[in-house]
C-alpha cells in the first residue's frame, strides 16, 4: 500500500463511528434541576460538555449524555430514579437537592456532585480528603461566605442597617450553616439579620415588602436553586422597592442585580469533567479527593447602583473582576 493511500486510511478509520469499530459508547447521567430552558443552565451544560470534549469524551460519539431536569426539589426524586434506570456508569449531580436525590437512588453508581453547599456539615461524605461511599466532586460553598457576603454588601451600601437573609428551606436545607459567619460580620459592620424563609414568588415579595418597610434595608440572597429559578423576579422587586441586594452568581448581576461575589459555575462545571474521566477511566469515587472552589468573581452593576442612588467606593470598584457601566 502506497503511504498516500494508508494515511488516507487512518483517516477515514478515525472517522468511522463508535459502532464500527465495536465498541459501545460509554453512559453517563447529569441530574439538574431548574428550567431546561434557562439559558445559564444550557451554559452549564455546555461547559461540562467542552471540558469532556478536551479529554477526548464526545457525546454522540464515545459518550451517552443523559440529562435529567427536575423542575423543583419535588420531582427531583422521580427524575433520579429515571437517571438510575438508564443504567449509566457515573451520575453528575448538581445542586444540593439533586445529590441528596442520586444518593437515595443509589449506593454503587459513582456520584460526581457540584453546586454543593459543605458536602461533609451536610453528611454526604465522610471528609473532603478521602470522601468514602460513591460520592465525590466540586464543593461549591463554605460557612465562611456568608460573613464575606454580608461585609460586601454593607460595603457596597455604606448605609444599610438591617439585612434580610433571603432563602427557601425547602431548597437550602444547608442555609444555617452559613448563619454563624453572619452573625459574628453582623455584629463587627452594625447590621441586624432577619431570617426571611420563603416557599414560593408569593412568599419572596412579601419578605422584600417587609424589609422595605423599614429605611436602609438589604438583601443577601443565599445560594438556592429555588431564588436561582425566579432570580429575575427577585431583581425586579428588588429594584422596586429600591433595595440593595447581593447574590452569588455574576450572570445575576449582568442581568440587573447590584453586586455578586462567588464562584465562576462555567469554571466549575469545565472542572467536573475531569473527575467523569477519571472515573470512567477507573479510579474510583471513595479516592478521589474533593475539591473547593478556585476561582472567585466579584461583579458590580453601576447601573443599578446608580437607580438606587448608590455610590460604589472606589476600594471596592478596584477589586471587582467585573464593572457593568
């Protein structure tokens, strides 16, 4: 054979499909929960999707992706036990509510989770180090940022004197976690904190009724899929009742909010990817150690500052990653 013809060859066999060569595509589920049609959900998955494509996973091609969405926490136990009836090698979870559901589904499917709030306070794993059973992943937040997100926020409003912690139990069952931190903040910066549970949109405006009805009132938001879901209509309200509130995602921000300080999901997501591999490569959940997060954003929307009659200290401009004019 001509050497023109047997390069010609190899790459018409790196073309053949998965089928052809007799292999079986590897099988992995991704449990989410939210709007299928969220846009910064499909971004997630997309990220999770290029960084498995860098390691040479092709879904379509050596990889079955199957996305399960559960529209609230209610039918997240329905949607984890469809993904468990695929039978695939490795779950990806995302979110709290939807690791709690993969484990109540099963003990031997290995679990990569992220978007999880302290995985050992909440009794997923045994330690970070060595997380034991079939669990492992990205840890998304520590107690120690609720203190960071309140100081930030009286930072960013020099006035405020009471501060509405805003989050749904049903969603954020992990939320007192975060309180310790923001009492000892609340104490240091002259803020008193108000529990605000909420259930539903009916519920999120009658909590900001409340705090606007008192002058130099705030918002921390807490990390939630539920406030996550409806954030558009938490910033619109915020906005009327001219309340200054922080989240934890910057795409929060760029679509209206005041400031966010947290991590970069899209990061986080591309990094999942690398454990999947490991795992479909052999190693196993139990071993492998889990990971915090490396990459913080801090995003202000001068706009919004500016309709609240906001000015943004100069220290804190200095720090953002991400100033929206």
């Amino acid at each position: 054979m001509k050497r023109r013809e047997f390069i010609a060859g190899l790459a018409g066999a790196a073309a053949w499909p998965v089928a052809a060569t007799g292999q079986q595509p590897r099988r992995m589920g991704v449990l989410m929960i939210g709007d299928a049609a969220d846009p910064e959900l499909q971004k997630r998955g997309r990220a999770l999707e290029a960084g498995l494509r860098d390691l040479g996973w092709i879904d379509g091609g050596n990889l079955r992706i199957n996305y399960r969405w559960a529209g609230d926490a209610s039918s997240v136990k329905n949607q984890a036990a469809e993904v468990v009836a695929t039978r695939p090698e490795l779950i990806v979870a995302t979110s709290t509510p939807a690791l709690a559901a993969a484990q109540q589904a099963t003990s031997t499917i290995p679990i990569v989770f992220n978007s999880v709030t302290d995985p050992v306070a909440q009794g997923f794993i045994a330690s970070l180090g060595r997380p034991g059973g079939n669990s492992t992943g990205f840890a998304h937040w520590q107690p120690a940022m609720g203190g960071k997100w309140l100081e930030v926020l009286k930072e960013t409003a020099p006035e405020l004197t009471h501060v509405a912690v805003v989050f749904n139990p049903d969603t954020a069952p992990y939320s007192g976690l975060f309180l310790a931190t923001m009492q000892a903040a609340a104490h240091l910066i002259a803020v008193t904190l108000t529990l605000s549970p909420i259930h539903d949109t009916a519920g999120m405006e009658r909590a900001l009724a409340a705090v606007a009805a008192q002058p130099n009132g705030g918002l921390v938001l807490l990390p939630d899929v539920f406030t996550q879901s409806i954030r558009r209509q938490i910033v619109a309200l915020a906005a009327h009742y001219r309340l200054p509130a922080i989240y934890q995602y910057g795409h929060v921000v760029r679509e209206g909010g005041l400031v966010a300080y947290g991590i970069d999901p899209l990061d986080v997501f591309r990094r999942t990817a690398a454990y999947v591999d490991r795992i479909l490569n052999g190693a196993k959940p139990a071993d492998l150690p889990v990971q915090l997060p490396t990459k913080f954003e801090l995003v202000i929307n001068l706009k919004t500052a500016k309709a609240l009659a906001l000015t943004v200290p100069q220290s804190l401009l200095l720090r953002a990653d991400e100033v929206i004019e």
